[in-house]
C-alpha cells in the first residue's frame, strides 16, 4: 500500500548502515551457528530482501550511491585524490552537482545527524557529512591516521591494549594497534563507541519533531578484534597455539594450523558485537516512542571473503564472489502490514535514497537513477529488473536468476557459474558457454552506456605530488 497519508512528511528515517557484514553470517538470512538475535529480531517485523547487491565496490563507491540515488558504475571520469591511499575508480567525494538525501531531509526541516567510524568518509577530499545538521566520526578505525604506529614485532602479543582484546587479525595493523592502545573495557569497543553516540544523540533530540539518522558502523570490517567473552562462544582459546594478533595481506594467505578457524571465528565475534550494539540503540528507539513513527533501515555496503574462494581480504577478480557481493538489506515500515515478509526483487545500493524519500512522503528536487523499492513490496510496480550489474576496479560483475558472470573490462579472465547447479559457485564455465558470457558482458555495456572506462592511475612520468601518488 502507499504511504499512510497520515504520516506523510511526518516520519523520522533511521540509517544503520554495517560495513563488511556478510548475509550469509546473520541468522535470517540463514546462518545457524552466528548470534545475531537482534538483527533477527528486526527482520520479523521487517521487509527482509533477499537479492541485494552493490552497484559499484568498494566502501566509497557504495556510499555515493547511496547517499544520492545515483550510479557509480561504470566509474566515469574518475581523478584520485589527495590525501587517499585508495586509488579505486569511482573512490571519489560525491560529486558537486548530485544531490544527497541528507541535503534533501535537511531542506524538508528535518534534523540530520551521522555518527560514523568509516573513516574513509572523513578523508582529505571526501565530503560525505554534506547536508547533516550534526555529525561525528568516531576516531581509530583501521588505517585512521589518529596514532603514531606501532614499530617492532606488530605480531608480539603485548600489543593488545587489555586481557579483553584476546586478538587481531587484520592487515596493516600497526596503526590499529596503536589506535587501540588506550583500550579497557567493552565500551572502548567502536560499535559501542558509534551507537553509543547515536543513542546519546536519541535522548538529547527526543522532542525532534522529525529526524534522518545515519548510523555508519565500519565493524565488522577487518581487523577483527572480538572481545574474548564473545570470542570464546565460538573459539576455544584456552588450546589454541596459533598465533594471536595476524598481520595479513590481500589475496591467497597460507594460515599456520588453526588460524584460518580462529580468524573465521574473530569475524562471527565482531558480527555478534556489532549486532548487540544495533539492538541498544533499537531498544532506545522503542523506549523513547520512534518505534511507531519511524522508517528504519538496516543494510550492509558488502560481505568479506575469509578463504572461501582461495583469498583473504578483497581482492577482484576472485573477491566477486557471494560472500562479498550478497548485502543485507531491512526495511521496517511502522504501518507494519508487510512486517515478517521478504522481497526477492534485484535491489542495490542506489535505491535506498528514493526509497526512504518517498516512504517519508517527500521528493527529490532531482531525477535519481535508483527506484523506490517499497513499490516491489506491495506489488504498485510489476516491473522487475532482470538482472544487476555491478563494478570493483578492473573487473565487472553481473548475474540473474540463472548465472553469476566476473570478467575483466574488455570481457576477459571470464567466470561464468551456474547458479541452479552450482550455488557455490565453484565450478567455472566460461569457456562452456561462450554465448552466455557475451550476453552478461554485453548487459555490462549497455548498463554502462556502452563503454567501459580505464586508467591508467600510477604511471612511472608522474611527479611524486600528483595525486595518484599523494
């Protein structure tokens, strides 16, 4: 049904957004030895979709889209950035002349606020706290430059800030560990640092009248640090002798005997703290009366591979897998009629800002390439995409109901699965079906407007100071 007249214009529009969360780890969307039962919790009274993908990867990428309705892919016109590692296409500040939802609720006398440690959002040149009333980033996450690394043996267990930090696993974790230093209890913790926030924000602004909160956790993205009582429900530390604190890298990473289980069972840990954290600040949202007026979203940007596929970390092309490309994605309606129902409509990241706009019965000033996919649920619109495509760096991705299909950009180093006899996705069949991957490539050009671009980022005649190297 429409949005109840009543409430039009008069909703508050909650975010959380969980960084590097895998569907595959969160128990309704499956999984059965993960602990997620606030998660679990939401989606019974939520609108659970169960065909999310990215439209661009990485982090960055997902958050233009999201924040303004638009598509990233195919990366067009990308320049690096100073004052960023990352050079990705489509890893850029949104740009100027795109409008976010955040600018659109703020026009419309909402307040907004965003509470984030994604850090790559606060970075030199980035500009994606555009359009909030009240922002904060929370310090330390990863590479955050907020400590002066670690020097030394970063795997020597007197790293670890507490007897309650048992682990990490990660790359780079020189500057981590050094951000962790000051580390004591639970509470240190980011998740209970961001929702903390956001909660804190929730009592202060109880009497808002209407509100947009974002909540932007970047756990359980690496490296993994579960508090030991969380770790212990799913690793036995007491026998293990394998390295604690794993200072990885990207791509195929030999583990020694028993450290791919304890890393697999750090990252369940981080998913369990994550989602008590999101249960907190769910629990505020009932008690200070949101509950019945509010649209509330929760998703996640990507997954993360842990082996599945022979790599660590993301890595394309071997990183476009299920465990990276399948999102969570909820939607809770307080009108509550489809509450407990799933949707298997292809839905992405560029959707969710017409969709909150119109839930919230308001309109963008501009034309947004994403839909609104409430309409999916409640049947208004018939029409379904017949296919997703989506972009990491070098490689493109594709998939329907019968193939997922990873290529290079000139449709080369193909990978052609099928999903009805290999769900897996184990078994490549590209060079068996040659028709079916020029079909998915050529659904990738005309998605992209019929051409893929390429860079050529780091080229040996640039001067140090040009920003593909600063």
């Amino acid at each position: 049904m429409a949005v109840n007249e009543e409430r039009q214009g008069k909703v508050n529009v909650i975010v959380i957004m969980l960084d590097s969360l895998r569907k595959d780890h969160v128990g309704c969307y499956g999984s059965d030895w993960i602990h997620t039962p606030n998660l679990d919790e939401f989606a019974k009274e939520s609108v659970v979709f169960t065909r999310a993908f990215p439209e661009a990867l990485p982090t960055i990428p997902v958050r233009r889209a999201m924040y303004t309705g638009m598509r990233t892919f195919p990366n067009k016109g990308y320049i690096p950035r100073k004052g960023d590692n990352v050079k990705i296409p489509g890893w850029e500040p949104i740009p100027e002349d795109q409008v976010t939802m955040s600018e659109i609720f703020r026009h419309e006398k909402y307040l907004t606020a965003l509470f984030c440690s994604t850090y790559h959002m606060f970075k030199p040149s980035m500009n994606f706290h555009r359009g909030f009333t009240h922002w904060e980033w929370i310090r330390g996450q990863e590479h955050d430059r907020y400590r002066t690394p670690i020097k030394g043996d970063i795997e020597d267990p007197k790293n670890l800030p507490c007897d309650l930090a048992y682990g990490c696993v990660g790359h780079g974790l020189d500057r981590c560990l050094a951000n962790m230093q000051d580390w004591r209890g639970e509470e240190d913790w980011f998740p209970a640092r961001t929702f903390g926030k956001a909660v804190d924000w929730l009592e202060r602004n109880r009497d808002a009248e209407n509100f947009l909160l974002v909540v932007d956790e970047f756990d359980p993205h690496e490296p993994w640090c579960a508090p030991k009582p969380i770790l212990d429900m799913y690793f036995d530390t007491e026998n293990y002798e394998g390295r604690r604190i794993i200072n990885t890298h990207g791509g195929p990473y030999k583990f020694r005997e028993g450290e791919l289980e304890y890393t697999r069972a750090l990252y369940a840990g981080e998913v369990t703290l994550v989602d008590k954290y999101v249960g907190k600040l769910l629990d505020k949202v009932k008690e200070l009366g949101f509950w019945e007026n509010s649209i509330i979203m929760i998703m996640s940007d990507h997954g993360h591979p842990i082996m599945d596929h022979g790599i660590l970390h993301k890595v394309p092309p071997l990183c476009l897998y299920p465990e990276l490309t399948d999102l969570v994605y909820m939607i809770y309606h307080p009108d509550k009629e489809y509450a407990g129902t799933t949707c298997d409509a292809y839905v992405s990241t560029h959707d969710v800002a017409p969709t909150l706009l119109a839930l919230a019965g308001l309109q963008s000033p501009v034309k947004m390439e994403g839909r609104n996919v409430w309409e999916w649920v409640t049947g208004e619109r018939e029409e379904r995409r017949e296919y997703i495509t989506s972009i990491y760096g070098g490689y493109v991705w594709c998939r329907d109901e019968e193939y997922a299909y990873i290529a290079n950009l000139e449709g080369g180093d193909a990978r052609l699965h099928d999903l009805r006899e290999d769900p897996e996705q184990r078994e490549n069949i590209a060079q068996e079906k040659p028709e079916i991957c020029e079909k998915m490539y050529k659904r990738i050009l005309s998605d992209a407007g019929g051409v893929l671009p390429r860079y050529r980022i780091r080229r040996p005649d640039l001067p140090w100071y040009d920003s593909a190297w600063i």
